[in-house]
C-alpha cells in the first residue's frame, strides 16, 4: 500500500494537476463520507488536500490522514490505484481531490502534459524509499 499518510507532505497546488482536469473532480465533503471500504473494489483515489480522514483495517484503528495525504496505491510504474484493504472515512469537512484511476491512465496514455504532470504530482505523493543498507 502506497498511501503517504504523513502530515508534512506537500499539499499540491491547483496548477499541479491542471491538465489532470479530465479525470479528475474537486469535492468538498462532510465528516462521515467512506472514500474506501474494505469490503469492496474502489474505483477512485484522492488527494485529501484540506482535513483529515480514520483509517481502519480488519477492524484496527490505523494513523489518521492529514492534509497533503495520497489516498490509493502506486502501481510499479507510478501510475494511480485505489485503495485496497482498508476503510477510509472522513473525520473532519474536508476538501479533497478525486482521481478515476482508470480515467487518468487512459489520459496519462494519450496525452504527453497530462502524463507529465502526473509524473510531477506522483513524486510528490510517493512514498519515501525505505533507507537502504
């Protein structure tokens, strides 16, 4: 799981996911809202930009999401997955940014800014590498 949860991640600005526009949608939501249940397939990711959100596993209470947090996965290449295995609510009104992962990748795909800008906006929410030895 590739969710960065840590509180001093940058928040990305508006002009950083511009030409994502097409696969993407801001939305403003109240405590109480699930972005992931871990009983189902999820279809988007986001970007909790303002607020925070509790995170749960098999019943477990895990950190809480604060601003800047990537809600989702990185596949191998860096391209967008939902969440997997976990329950994700939002705790406090928080603004968000809603990623079709499947939208976006066809848009990475055919579009060279788009990609490019994904690319910018991945490195920003990808987790750090492990130290190595």
């Amino acid at each position: 799981m590739a969710m960065s949860p840590a509180s001093t991640r940058p928040i990305p600005e508006p002009s950083q996911w511009k030409s994502l526009e097409p696969a993407c949608d801001e939305a403003i939501l109240p405590p109480g809202i699930r972005l992931a249940d871990e009983t189902r397939t999820a279809r988007h990711c986001f970007i909790l930009l303002e607020g925070t959100a509790t995170v749960e596993a098999d019943g477990n209470r895990l950190p809480e999401l604060h601003s800047g947090a990537y809600i989702g996965q990185l596949d191998e290449s860096g391209r967008p997955l939902p969440p997997e295995g976990l329950t994700i609510q939002i705790a406090t009104r928080s603004r968000v940014l809603v990623i079709d992962a499947g939208r976006l990748a066809e848009l990475v795909d055919a579009d060279p800014a788009a990609a490019a800008a994904w690319r910018r906006l991945s490195k920003l929410i990808r987790p750090p590498a492990p130290p190595g030895p």
